[in-house]
C-alpha cells in the first residue's frame, strides 16, 4: 500500500467517523416503546400508557416505524421504534389478525404531559411493506405525512388507555416496479383501493393516502389487555384523550 | 440452544394446536356455568332467528410468526358455539344462513377468532387463549341494529408429554370457549336494543 492509498484511507475513516457522529447528534430517540412481557410492565420509569393501534390491510404485511411523539411542555421528542426490529408475524410484537385488520396492543413509557405526532416537523410515519416469504426482508416504505397531528395526553397516575389509532390505507394508485432478486426480472403492480396483490421481490418507495380516525376506548381492549398480561390485572386504568387536530 | 429449545417448543404448540382443533369442536361445559337456565330462554323464536352467519369466518393466531396469513377453519367451533347461545336466547338451534328471515329480528355469528399467546417464562410458558366472536344483529327490515364483540380467554400452563400436551391445551381451550360463550349470553342479555326486538 502506497503512502497516498494510506493518506486516502485514512481520510475516508475520518470521513466516515464524521458522519457517524452526526448522525448520532441529530438522534432523537428518548425512549423506547415497552415489550409486552411482564418484567417491562413492571419496571415504567414514568407513566404507562396503552393504546390499540389497528391497521387496516393485512395482507400488505404493514410494519410500523417512527413513530415519533413531541412532548409539547418540554419539547423533547420520543421516538418509539417497538416495531423497527419487529415486523409482523414476530412473537415478540404481538399482534393479531381479525377480518381484514392487524391488531396491535402498544404500551409506551412516557413523562405526564401533552402529546403530539406529527410528521411535519420531525420524521415520517412510516409503513414498511414485507414482501415475498414470511423471512424475506422488508426493504419498502409506504412514506405518509402526517399533516393533521394526532394529539394526546398521559396522565400522572395509574396507566393511561388512550383507547384506538385506526390507520387505513384508503388510496394509493401509483404504479411500481419490483424486481425478483433472485431472476431479475422486472414486474409492474398497481396498488388500488388499498389491495395489495400477490407479489414478489421488493418494492420501491411508494406513495399512498392513510387515513387516521381515532374512535375511542373499547372495554374490550381492556379484557384482552389484562387477559394477555398478568402484570397489568392489578393497575388502575385511566381513560386518556387521544384526537386528530384539525 | 435455549432459543432452539424454545423454537422447537413453539413448532411444537403450534402444530398440536392445529391438530387439536381438526380433532373436533370443543364442547361447552355448561357445568361451569350458570347457564343455561331452565326455562330461561329471554328472547321469543317467533320474533328472533339465531344464525351462522354464510359468511362467517372463523380464523387463528397462534404465536403469529408461524401462521401469519394461515387461516383454518377452527373444525366447525362456530356451530356448537351458537348452538349453546342460540339454545339459551330463544330455545331454538340457530339456523345455518337463512334466507327467509321470516320478518324477525336476527343475530347473525359473522366472525370466530382464536388466538394464542406464550408468555415468555419458562421451557414450557404458560399460555393465554383468546376467542373472539362477532355478532350483528339486524331488524325485521334488515337494516343493521348493533354490533357485537365478545371475548372469552384462558391462561394455564402447557403440560409437557404426548399426552398430556394436547390434553393441557384441549382443556385450556374449552375454558376459554365457555368462558365466551357466558359472556355472550350476558351480553346480548343485557342490550336494551335486542330486548326491544325480541323481548319476551
């Protein structure tokens, strides 16, 4: 190795360590979104908080990430990736199918305090799309802003059960392109009326309408919360607010 | 080796699962429960029909991973469960997708759902069974009157052996099956729309 393929060996490390350290200064991550198992249950450093977030269109195999909350007192930022290295069908998201919707029951670890998601100001909300066999990986990401941010508060005792997110995709028309990783070939989809269609290989980024209601609380998700939980039979319930802004 | 253990563990529940649902529908075991009571059929046949809906979808989670998009039928689990509803409403067996309501009221059984959850302590965790079933109940004239979602559930351990492994989860199942049945006799019961329906 010549003394100049050294110098620019060395000028790409520090280039690189540049970057890396950028990027950690720009990381908004404050917190992490519990996993349903007891011991996290036990162990909320502030509040606990519960919510069903219900997607509606399974067979697109959906994957929930940055999911980002603005503490509107303090400013800070929660950046809950419990679904960035679970994708669905991962025991360790619990989520189940019913018709033709996903169910995930979400517990979040958050100060007191008012609440806003809103991809305006911070990150996408994003959707992957797992493509091809159950192991395949998920390379694609439905990008959606969020322009009325949804709002909500935690309040200081017992868990707060902020009660339904429902997204839903209602129009994606654009066409994309997959290729086959393993042949090569190329095949055309259309996404319409939110109908995923058999494919294979991965997509693109693509663009589509979700839509965001927030229905409220069901006594139901309560049952099946403590039903699935132990650690949670003897924790006082409160309804919080949750609601789109307009 | 504990996660192939574990891996193994969990192939294993799912596959005696499925097996254990194609063995046959669990029963009801009234002898749990309060209902039915003699006599006590609140609702009157000649103004309320009990039906499988023709529609009706019956569907399972088990540990999501391993059958995620894997629907089966849960071998016929919806039939005894209306029955044991219907019985207790009206003192009727509940019909099979009619097509002449007869100008009744009719609570139609549109979803089954069966889901499994490990609960992650343990070479053999406990389990939590949930079924959930979903009623519509629509007026003489058709139209829809109320939506209905009942949940019935079941937590106990799994024994292990190849006998007792399907036994465990066969007896945990039908727990969780009466467990919705008595719910949904509650709650229909209880709704003040039905009862202005069909009431006695």
């Amino acid at each position: 190795m010549t003394i100049r393929t050294c110098k620019k060996t060395i000028a790409l490390l520090l280039l690189i360590s540049l970057a890396g350290y950028a990027g950690c200064s720009l990381e908004r991550v404050k917190s992490q979104a519990l996993q349903p198992q007891d011991k996290d249950l036990d162990n909320v450093k502030d509040s606990l908080v519960f919510l069903v977030v219900n997607i509606k269109q399974p067979r697109a195999r959906l994957k929930l990430r940055n999911f980002v909350a603005k503490n509107l007192t303090s400013q800070e930022t929660y950046s809950f990736a419990f679904h960035d290295n679970f994708i669905l069908g991962s025991s360790q998201l619990q989520h189940t199918v019913n018709g033709d919707t996903v169910e995930h029951l979400v517990f979040l670890d958050l100060p007191p305090a008012t609440y806003s998601i809103s991809s305006m100001e911070f990150f996408d909300f994003q959707y992957g799309i797992a493509t091809g066999n159950l192991t395949g990986n998920t390379t694609t990401y439905l990008n959606y802003d969020l322009f009325k941010p949804v709002n909500f508060e935690v309040k200081a005792d017992g868990v707060t059960d902020l009660g339904q997110l429902n997204i839903q995709i209602i129009q994606s028309t654009q066409t994309y392109t997959t290729e086959n990783a393993y042949s090569g070939l190329q095949s055309t989809y259309k996404l319409t009326n939110a109908y995923m269609h058999t494919m294979s290989g991965s997509i693109r980024r693509l663009d589509g309408i979700l839509n965001f209601t927030t229905p409220g609380h069901r006594d139901i998700d309560l049952k099946k919360a403590k039903g699935r939980y132990p650690a949670l039979r003897e924790k006082v319930f409160h309804k919080g607010k949750m609601w789109i802004e307009e | 080796m504990a996660f192939m253990k574990k891996k193994f563990l969990v192939l294993l529940l799912s596959a005696f699962l499925v097996a254990s649902c194609s063995f046959g529908p669990p029963i009801i075991d009234m002898s749990q429960s309060d209902f039915p009571v003699q006599g006590a059929n609140p609702f009157d046949p000649a103004k309320l029909l009990v039906q499988v809906g023709p529609n009706a979808t019956g569907q399972s989670n088990f540990e999501s991973r391993i059958n995620y998009h894997i629907a089966y039928e849960l071998a016929g689990t919806e039939v005894p469960y209306a029955e044991a509803v219907s019985r207790q409403l009206t003192g009727q067996v509940p019909e099979t997708s009619a097509n002449d309501t007869g100008g009744k009221a009719v609570l139609t059984l549109t979803s089954l759902t069966h889901n499994a959850f490990l609960h992650d302590s343990g070479d053999l965790p406990d389990v939590t069974e949930e079924i959930i079933a979903e009623w519509e109940l629509t007026g003489p004239d058709g139209t829809i009157v109320e939506n209905f979602t009942f949940l019935g559930q079941e937590t106990g351990p799994t024994e292990w052996g190849t006998s007792a492994l399907p036994k465990s989860i066969r007896k945990r199942s039908l727990a969780a099956t009466t467990n919705l049945y008595l719910n949904t006799v509650d709650g229909l019961v209880s709704s003040a729309k039905l009862d202005k329906l069909a009431g006695n």
